[in-house]
C-alpha cells in the first residue's frame, strides 16, 4: 500500500507536532512511538503514570432503528442483554461456521434502539456488511469511521488527568457518558486504568491538547502503538490476526467468556458449541522466558523434539524484563520442557497462565 493510499488521523498534523514517528498500520498511517520516549519509555508511562493514545483507526458503526440492540443481540457472540444503557460490552462476530472470528469489537449500549459499535481498523467494512445482510428493514449500519477520533488515556494517573481536563470519572470499569461533544468511556486496552474520548474529528485537535495541558503536571507521555502492543501482551488482550481470526476460533483462542452461551441463536453458535462439547485441538497459552529469549510471532513451539504450536504474539516485557508469548498449542502436548525456536536455537519457556502481570483496570 502506497503512502497516499493509507488513511490519516484528523490528529496527524498535532502528533506529528508532538514528535510521532509514523508506520502503516491497518490500512492507517499510525503513530508506532514518538521522539525522546521509545517503546520502553512509553510503557513504563502507561503502567506507572500515564499515556495517552491517538487510536482514531478503530472503526465506529452506528447501529440505530426499532430493536437495533435485539437484532445485534442474534449476531453477536456476547449477550447484550447482560448490560444496561450507557453500559459497554466486549464481544464477537463469528463466522458462520463457528470455526473462525471476523472481528471482536465493544458495543456500546445507548438504548434499545441505538448501539455504537467499535470494530478494529481492518475489520470495519467487513464487520459492517455482514451486519447489513440480513438486518430488519428501518435499521440503519452507518459506518462512521472518519467523522470520529479516539483518544485512549491510559495509566494510574488517567482519572486525575481527565478530572483535570474537566470530564467526569466516577463512572464503572465498561460504561460511558455523553460528553458536550462525544462520549468518554471506561475502556482500555493496557491492563491499566483509563479512558476512551469518541469526539468528532473537528474537535480532535483541540481535545488531544487539552488531555496533554491537564496532563503535565502528571508527566503525561503520547504514546504509539508499539507500546499498546506490548502493554496488551502483557495482558493477553487478543489481537485479530494473531490469537483470533478466520481461522482461529472463540475456543481456542480463550475467549469463551465473551460468549452468551445460553442465547438461542447468534453467528457461528452451532459450530463454537460442538467446539466447547468436543473440546478444542489447540489452545491458546502463556509462555514466559525462563532465559533470554525473544519469541515472536510465527515462531515454531516444541516439546521432545516434536512441534506442539506456534507463537500467536510475542515479545519482551518491559514490566518483567524477559520475553512473553501467547501461542496455539496442542491440547494433548506437554507442558513441561516447552521451548521456542528461535533462529538456530530452541530457548526453553514456562507455560503460564495469563496475563503476565496483574490487571488494574478496575
């Protein structure tokens, strides 16, 4: 993809400013870090102080008409009938089949009759049209992916930065409240208190400077998405494309949880319950370094000399200082004596369970 094909952030004169060093990412011309911090800089921000994010690439459909919510409720893996207005819920689009996911994304619940929907960049058209096919008549899938920016405040000190800011923060972990112009929301995806401003693109400027002034006082770091790759590995956050995706399943992947699994009918619920019945082949799994290796994606996992797996994500922790992975592994293969290979080498791992360190979003 060419440069002038990639699409921008309504905040890419502003961090430009601020020192983003930029990279493809999805289709978007994202900042990956910026000048003076670096990937272990911005990390250590977020997980002792606070960061804040341009992640204005995720899509946002609005899902509006007579029963938007109940008919989303037959798509979606998750049940939105668990939460109430002005409440969010992490979820999934199967694939028909169950054997795949087309995208998780968190819905917003703003009524019964309206949901804001926040896919992942790549997935946003995808997620939109499959939604369309077959949605009642008087239902309208907007995909609004550039009138809107988002910007991700993140870190121990996030709820004093945006009280400075001037926006209320006494709302619970996964639920919003309208602002004068957008949303803020109790969302994240660092492991780590924070917030997440939905705010059109012709204010988005003005918002990011105005989270940078309040947040000085508290040694506010912007961040790229280097550092939110490894902040969500810590966390084993999946990522589409890694430890989801067309043909890597709900159950597998580890995510049964965000699956309303006594709903009658959504995407893909024939498949992923013979999946949970039969129980699944592979399995996702934590792998922690026990010297000094560093996994990455793709990398092949063994045990006794036979391959059990493959890395789904993988890298080094600047929280732990070693290397982390999450990797597909055979369900019936050891789970001692595991190792990665890594060039010409097997380094050895520990399975453990995830995350790999505690979570404080609550």
């Amino acid at each position: 993809m060419t440069t002038s094909e990639l699409r921008h952030s309504p905040l890419e004169a502003s961090t430009i400013r601020d020192g983003a060093k930029y990279a493809e990412f999805s289709g978007w011309s994202m900042p990956l870090e910026y000048a003076g911090g670096g990937v272990l800089v911005e990390h250590e921000a977020v997980r002792s102080g606070v960061g804040v994010f341009d992640v204005s690439h995720l899509g946002k459909l609005h899902v509006a008409g007579p029963g938007a919510a109940a008919y989303l409720n037959t798509r979606l893996a998750n049940d939105l009938g668990r939460i109430g207005p002005g409440q969010a819920q992490y979820t999934l689009l199967c694939t028909p089949d169950g054997r795949g996911v087309v995208d998780d994304l968190i819905a917003y619940l703003i009524g019964p009759d309206e949901v804001l929907l926040v896919p992942n960049a790549a997935n946003a058209a995808r997620v939109a049209a499959a939604l369309r096919d077959g949605a009642p008549a008087g239902l309208t899938i907007a995909d609004r992916h550039e009138d809107y920016a988002v910007v991700a405040i993140q870190g121990p000190a996030a709820p004093a930065v945006v009280a400075a800011w001037g926006a209320p923060t006494d709302m619970d972990y996964m639920s919003f409240a309208p602002l004068s112009a957008g949303t803020i929301c109790r969302t994240g995806y660092t492991g780590e208190r924070g917030f997440e401003l939905i705010v059109p693109s012709g204010q988005a400027a003005e918002v990011w400077d105005g989270i940078l002034d309040a947040g000085r006082p508290f040694g506010i770091r912007p961040c790229g998405l280097a550092a939110r790759d490894t902040l969500r590995t810590e966390m084993a956050y999946p990522l589409h494309g890694h430890e989801i995706g067309a043909d890597i399943g709900a159950v597998e992947a580890g995510v049964s949880w965000a699956i309303g699994w006594d709903k009658p009918v959504f995407d893909g619920c024939e498949g992923l319950r013979a999946t949970r019945a039969a129980g699944p082949s592979r399995r996702s799994r934590g792998l922690l370094a026990a010297g000094r290796g560093i996994p990455r994606p793709g990398m092949t996992v063994v045990a006794d000399g036979a391959e059990i797996g493959v890395v789904t994500s993988g890298t080094f922790s600047p929280t732990l200082k070693r290397g982390i992975a999450l990797a597909l592994i055979d369900t019936a293969a050891p789970t001692d004596g595991v190792g990665v290979r890594i060039r010409d080498r097997v380094e050895p791992f520990d399975v453990v369970k995830p995350p790999f360190v505690p979570t404080h979003v609550r």
